[in-house]
C-alpha cells in the first residue's frame, strides 16, 4: 500500500469501475451504490482511490467499508498506518473480523430491510393501518407513472413544492437532500434508476426513487410526497413496490439517522432485517 494514499473526486466516467467492484463484490449497505456516492459527493466530500484491489470511498472525515474481497483486511492495513483514521459504516460481520480495534455501534445508520411480498400484500392486522391510508389515498383517485425523460420535470416540481414547504434553504441537511436528489434525477437514465410517481390531476403528488443493490435486494434512495393528499406515502410505498422486478425479494429502504420520527415509520413497516453498522478506530 502507498505511503499516501492518493484521492479524488469521484465523477461520471468512474461509473464503470465502480460497477466491476460493485459487481464482483455485491454490498448490504445502501451507502455504497455508486448513485448514493455520486448524488451525495458534493455535501460529504466525496473521494475514492484504489488499494490493493479493494475500492476505498472517503468523506471529509471517515472512510467507509472497502469493498473488495477482504475489507477487514484493507481497515486494519489502514489503521496500522494512521493511527487517527476512522471507518464508519462498517458492516457487523466486518467490524467482527477486527478484534484488537475499537467498535462502535451506530444505530441511526442501521438499514432497514423488509420483505417485498410483506410490503406487497400487506396481511394481517398489523397492517391495517396502513391498509386504511391507502384507502384514504385511493380516494382522490391517483394515477400511477413511470419515471422516464417525458414526466421528469413533474418530479423536480414536486420536490421544488416540498423544499418550499419545508423550507430547505434555511435548513442545511435538506439542502443537501436536494442537491443529491437533483444529482439523481439528471442521471436516472445513465444509473438505471426505478422511479414511480403518483399524478394528482395535473400534478405528481408522490415518488420514489431505487435501484438494484445486490442480486436480491432492491434500495430505495428517495421518498417525496405531499400531505395535502392523505396516504400518500403508504400509496407511494405500496405502487413502489409493485414496480421492483420479480427477482427482488428484499427492499432496503436506508436508515432513520438517529431521528425519533424517522425510526418510527420505518419500523411501523416491521423489518426482517436491519444491516447492522459500526465505527471502527483504533482510540
């Protein structure tokens, strides 16, 4: 490994190296998606190099887990070379592997993973709650469309509508969100992202947004709706879902980041699974 390890930006010509590790080394975090690190490159400081046959993505202060065929190795050659460096959302079965380092569990980063056909279906009565909004929703009679290059300006005008709401410029974290979603929307088609949304008359009142994680895990990245249209993040959800090829059994939809609200909803959709993540440091 390099004395110095040399970094840099990641841009749109790094999509197909990207795409052999990603290929060859298929991940559980939604973090390491090229789309997720590209959308988000400006706000975290994105950079990336290679060592030792592994891909290694930093921000402006952590490393994330390399991916390649032995990331515990590649996090303890790292940390044996500078003492103060610091991995974060490093995978449970990793951070397991690096005993004599530090592990910290970071909770707010853990992923939510359900069953596609739980998410589907709907059963039981458990459900029913979400079953009745959808209902609600089913009301204002909502057509259902397909990301594509003829409806995408529909989609920057509801989140254009929501940061107003939301008051995005005053608020650092949504700006950011809507640089990344921005990001996203320009390059759906190069990504091979799968967007739905959910047309109000004239209007797109909900979408979301995902793509291929591993070969049996669909991630969705972005979620918008508006709540002048009751149950529409449940309908929103339920057509989503409905659009993921069949092949995929599991929809990760990402973390709560530690917010109260955020945890709720997500467990309200009861998980089979969370993708456990830790911070690992030598101190």
């Amino acid at each position: 490994m390099p004395t110095i390890m040399q970094f840099r930006p990641i841009t749109l010509d790094d999509k197909s190296l990207f795409d052999k590790y990603l290929g060859n080394f298929p991940q559980n975090a939604s973090e390491l998606t090229f789309t997720n690190l590209f959308a988000w490159r400006k706000a975290k400081k994105h950079e990336f190099t290679e060592i030792d046959s592994h891909l290694l993505v930093k921000t402006g202060s952590f490393y994330y887990q390399p991916i390649g065929a032995s990331p515990s190795k590649i996090i303890r050659k790292i940390i044996d070379k500078e003492s103060k460096a610091v991995f974060e959302r490093v995978e449970k079965k990793i951070a397991q592997q690096l005993e004599g380092l530090k592990t910290k569990e970071q909770r707010g980063m853990f992923d939510y993973v359900y069953r596609i056909s739980d998410l589907t279906e709907l059963k039981g009565n458990k459900f029913e709650p979400k079953r009745n909004l959808i209902k609600q929703c089913e009301k204002y009679q909502p057509e259902v469309c397909m990301l594509n290059e003829g409806n995408i300006h529909e989609f920057f005008q509801l989140q254009k509508k929501w940061c107003s709401l939301k008051s995005c410029e005053e608020n650092k974290p949504l700006q950011h969100e809507n640089e990344a979603i921005t990001e996203t929307l320009n390059n759906f088609r190069e990504f091979k992202l799968l967007g739905i949304c959910i047309r109000k008359e004239d209007a797109v009142a909900g979408f979301a947004i995902g793509e291929q994680l591993n070969n049996n895990v669909f991630v969705e990245h972005f979620e918008k709706g508006d709540t002048m249209f009751k149950g529409i993040y449940q309908y929103v959800l339920k057509e989503f879902v409905k659009a993921i090829p069949s092949h995929f059994k599991y929809l990760n939809r990402e973390q709560d980041l530690g917010i109260p609200g955020i945890r709720k909803a997500k467990e309200s959709y009861y998980p089979v699974k969370l993708v456990e993540k830790y911070r690992v440091s030598s101190e």
